[in-house]
C-alpha cells in the first residue's frame, strides 16, 4: 500500500516536472528577448549616465552666469542712479535759476508799472515802457519752462521708479539659481547611484546659492495696484488709535 | 517732528531709491543696513534712528525677523516701522502685521505711497 502510493508520488511530481520543462520550452524565448533588450540598452543606459554627469557638471556654470547677470544689472543700475542723480541736480537748479528770474521780471514788472503811472501823461513815453522794456511773454516762458522742468523731473523720478525692476528680477534669478542648483544635487546623487562615483567638479568655477529667505520666488514687477490696495485694507483694519504715552515713547529724543 | 529713517535691504538699488524717494519728499536724515543683523547692531548704537524702513526677504536676518527682533526689545521696541517688500500675497501681509509692522508697501512703489504711508504711521501715532 504504500509502495503505491509513493510511486503515485513519484509519478505526480514527474508529471509537474514535465509541466515545468513544457512552461520553460516556453519562457526561454522569451528570457532570450530579454537578454537582447538588456545588451541593447546597455550602452544607451550608458550614454544617459554620461549625458547627466555632463549636464550636472556644467550646471556650476549655468549658475555662475546667472549670478553674474544680477551682479552686472546692479552695477548698470547704480550708474543709471548716478546720472538720474546728476540730470535731477541740475534741473532742480536749473528750476531754481528760472523760478530766481521769474521773481526778479515780476519786480521789474512792477517797478514798470509803477513808472508807467508817474509818466501816464506822457503818451509816447508809456507805450515804450510797456512795450520795449520787458515784453509780456518772457514771464509766460519763464511758466512753461518751469512746468517743462517739472515735467523733466517727474520722468527722472518714473525712471528711478522702474529701476526697482533690478532688485524684483534679481530675486527671479536667485530663484531660478535655487532651483538649478536643487536639480543639480538630484543629478549628482543619480550619478553617484549609477557610477558610484561623484560628478567631477569645473575647475575654477564656486558659486554662491543665496538662501531660500534672501529672495522671494513670486516676486513680480507688476505696477498695477491691487496688491498696495490689499496691504491697504488690512493695514486699515489692523490700526488701532494708540494712547498719548505710547505716542511720546515713540519719539522722545534720548 | 524730526526724522531719522534706518533703511534696511540686501540689494544696494533699492537702498539708494528708498533713499532717494525719502529725499524726494524731504527727509534727508537716513542710515542704511544690509539685512536684519546688521539693522539691529545700527539701532543698538543709534538712539536717534527713529522710522524704519525694511525690506522682507534678507540673508542671515530677514525682514520679518527684524520686526519680531525690534519689537522684543526694550530700548527700541516701539519704532514704527515700514515694511516695503515684493509680497504681495494676503498671508504675507497678514503675518508682517502679526509682527506688528506699523505700514506695508508692495513693490514697485512711488514716493507718494512712501509719503503716503510714513505720514499715516506718523498721524497714528500723534
């Protein structure tokens, strides 16, 4: 009875053998394809692998350069503040001047009529007065060049205005540099996983990422004035009247 | 009443506009900071700063830091001060003024808001 049921055992197991050895007759095409593919992309993985170290390496460089472009912007807009300076001297003076002759024609002006009324007799002598001495247009010149100047000075005032369009894009690049340099570390650990070995380094190339604090990634230069109107409302609701002891602390002298 | 404004900010431009806007509407007594340490040094040894003007987003010591910094402290504590940054967002405004910031102007700004703003904290307060 049981050298039966042994052999039934035996037999049983032949046959999941067999089944087995049908199943791989099978397979092994399959695993062969699968060999093929792996031989095939082999080198491509290969070629990725070098395709990211390069890239990850001449990241320094991408990052360097954008650094250097908020550095050159900032030093053109210093100078672009230097002349704005110069031009807004000179045309306050030049308002000065203008505005001391406006001043000095309107005394003139005055010392004139006073002198045409002591000669009012004399009919000849008060037509070369107000005539020939100071002509009524030279003080309504004098008011459009002063209203010229104004106008001057308010276009120096809109171009240092735009200016702060240097500091919005230098927080744009700084960060676009937080993010290069997050991409680049992302690279070098996938180098480092497939190589086991570290991105060479550029040679002479350091660069600074400025602190995700020192910059604000949403910065816009937008001069529409919802956000003012916004800081506005809830500037207003916050303030509360303060008392007249809170209002001396604030500004007594030492 | 007589002015002394600290200007606070990292970037070299928009000290020299904050300075020249304050010019503009005629104040002309100012000192600057490059961030939030060095802003606190300033007041430290100057009893006669008496406005603020900060940027927000600073290396080592940010904007927002400066304000909880100043208004922890028992010399200068009570200085009004103007924050004047590139957020814009409601929560943003909203934190600065959980800081206890006086004013908040958003980038770009004239110098009539910063007139605007500098008389509002001056009126509130006397």
């Amino acid at each position: 009875m049981d050298y039966t049921s042994n052999m039934e055992k035996v037999f049983q197991k032949l046959g999941d053998l067999k089944s087995f050895f049908i199943y791989g007759q099978k397979i092994v095409p399959v695993m062969q394809k699968i060999v093929d593919f792996m031989q095939d992309t082999v080198p491509l993985l290969e070629n990725v692998n070098q395709s990211i170290q390069d890239s990850t390496s001449k990241i320094p460089k991408a990052a360097v350069q954008i650094n250097n472009v908020t550095s050159a912007t900032e030093v053109a807009t210093t100078e672009i503040l230097d002349i704005v300076d110069a031009i807004s001297s000179d045309v306050q003076t030049i308002k000065t001047k203008l505005e001391l002759l406006k001043n000095k024609i309107d005394k003139q002006k005055d010392i004139i009529s006073r002198l045409t009324l002591s000669v009012k007799e004399n009919k000849i002598a008060c037509e070369i007065i107000n005539n020939e001495l100071i002509p009524e247009f030279v003080g309504d010149e004098l008011v459009s060049m002063v209203n010229m100047i104004d106008k001057i000075h308010d276009g120096v005032m809109n171009i240092t205005i735009s200016l702060q369009v240097q500091d919005i894009t230098a927080q744009q690049l700084s960060s676009v540099n937080h993010l290069i340099h997050a991409v680049q570390e992302k690279l070098s650990s996938l180098v480092m996983d497939l190589n086991n070995k570290e991105v060479k380094e550029v040679p002479d190339i350091a660069y600074q990422v400025a602190e995700s604090g020192s910059f604000n990634p949403d910065a816009r230069y937008n001069k529409d004035k919802e956000s003012q109107t916004l800081a506005d409302t809830l500037v207003n609701n916050q303030i509360k009247k303060p008392s007249q002891e809170e209002i001396d602390k604030l500004f007594s002298k030492p | 009443m007589a002015l002394k404004f600290l200007i606070v900010d990292d970037s070299v431009t928009m000290r020299r506009i904050v300075a020249n806007s304050l010019k503009t509407i005629g104040h002309e007594e100012f000192i600057e900071a490059s961030d939030g340490r060095e802003a606190l040094q300033k007041l430290s040894i100057d009893e006669s700063i008496n406005f603020v003007i900060t940027d927000w987003n600073m290396p080592d010591v940010s904007g927002l830091e400066l304000v909880k910094s100043i208004r922890a402290n028992q010399n200068f504590g009570k200085i009004p001060i103007l924050m004047v940054t590139t957020r814009g967002l409601k929560e943003d405004i909203l934190e600065a003024l959980q800081a206890k910031v006086n004013n908040y102007i958003v980038k770009p700004f004239t110098p009539q808001i910063l007139r605007e703003k500098i008389e509002q904290i001056v009126s509130s307060v006397g």
